[in-house]
C-alpha cells in the first residue's frame, strides 16, 4: 500500500514539473503558419517569448505568426 501511494506521489510531481524544450510541440504539431490568423498574430500571445520563440512549439516562431495554442493576452 505505502509504495503505490509513493509512485501516485512521484507522478504528480513529474507532471507539474515545467516543460522543457524536448516536450514542446513541433511546428507540425501546433499547425504553426508564418501568417497570422486574422488579427490573432504570436506577437498578441501569451505563449510568445520576444524576440523570435514560444512556451510551447520548438523552433523559432515569428511575431505575425500563428498556431493552434494560440492565447489572447489580456
């Protein structure tokens, strides 16, 4: 009993452990375009890191890009 209430314990932790860059999504993945979607750009994102890169898609993104994770910054 002890041990499997420990493994419970270790997967949780490992699951709000932060992402890093191998557990990001590819620009495949994210349905990424250098265009944005209407007026919904990167550059407007949560998710967007200045200059050129995401929280959460691998590789490098641009401002007047867009993808599927895209969040309105408030």
């Amino acid at each position: 009993m002890r041990s499997v209430a420990g493994g419970v314990s270790a997967g949780l932790l490992l699951r709000i452990a932060p992402a890093d860059a191998s557990e990001k999504m590819t620009r495949a993945q994210a349905e990424y375009q250098d265009a944005p979607n209407g007026i919904y750009s990167c550059g407007l994102c949560t998710l967007f890191e200045r200059p050129n890169a995401c929280k959460v898609v691998e590789g490098e993104v641009s401002k007047d890009g867009w993808c599927k994770a895209f969040e309105l910054a408030d």
